[in-house]
C-alpha cells in the first residue's frame, strides 16, 4: 500500500496540475468545483507552505503562482 502510494505521489508530481481531476473527480477526493477559485487558491498555497495532505503538498511543490491561479480558475466554481 506504501509502495503504490509513493508511486502515485510520483505520478503526480510529473503530471499532476493538469489533471486535478484525475483525483479530484472520482471517490478519492473532494470535487473541486464545490470550492471557489479563490479557495482552491488559498489552500493551494496552503499546501505549498508544506501544511496538510502529502500528496497534495508534493504537487503545489510542483506549481508556479501562475499556475496555481491558472488551475483554480480552471476546475473552481463557475
Ligand atoms: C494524486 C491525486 C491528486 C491530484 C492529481 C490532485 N489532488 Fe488535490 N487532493 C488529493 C487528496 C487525496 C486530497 C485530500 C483529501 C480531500 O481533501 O478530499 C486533496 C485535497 C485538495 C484540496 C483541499 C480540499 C479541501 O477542501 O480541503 C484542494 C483545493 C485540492 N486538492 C486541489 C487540487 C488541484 C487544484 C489539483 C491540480 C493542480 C489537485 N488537487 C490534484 C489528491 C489529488
């Protein structure tokens, strides 16, 4: 379970930013467009500060501002 968790973790450090939803629409997580853009952006940030999930910290690690805000505006509330 480790192992397919770190492989998952690494998968998504490569990819992942593009493809929030890969996680984030199915059972594994919350939905994101129940979050504003600005919510998403603040806990992104959160998340890039090194505070919380470890799979979601490892990919804000991953993201320019640029694309924290890009990705918000993309999947938040419409
Ligand atoms: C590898 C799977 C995975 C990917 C890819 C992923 N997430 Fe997550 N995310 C999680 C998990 C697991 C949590 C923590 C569980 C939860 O809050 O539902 C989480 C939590 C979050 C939260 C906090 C939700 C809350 O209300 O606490 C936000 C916001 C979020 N992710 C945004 C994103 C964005 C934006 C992307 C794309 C850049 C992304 N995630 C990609 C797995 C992923």
């Amino acid at each position: 379970m480790k192992k397919f968790l770190s492989l998952v973790a690494f998968g998504a450090m490569a990819f992942a930013y593009q493809n929030c939803a890969m996680c984030h629409n199915g059972g594994m997580a919350i939905k994101l467009d129940k979050l504003t853009p600005a919510q998403i952006e603040a806990k992104l940030k959160e998340f890039k500060a090194g505070k919380g999930n470890p799979m979601m910290v490892n990919i804000a690690k991953s993201m320019s501002d640029k694309e924290i805000a890009e990705a918000a505006k993309k999947y938040g509330k419409k």
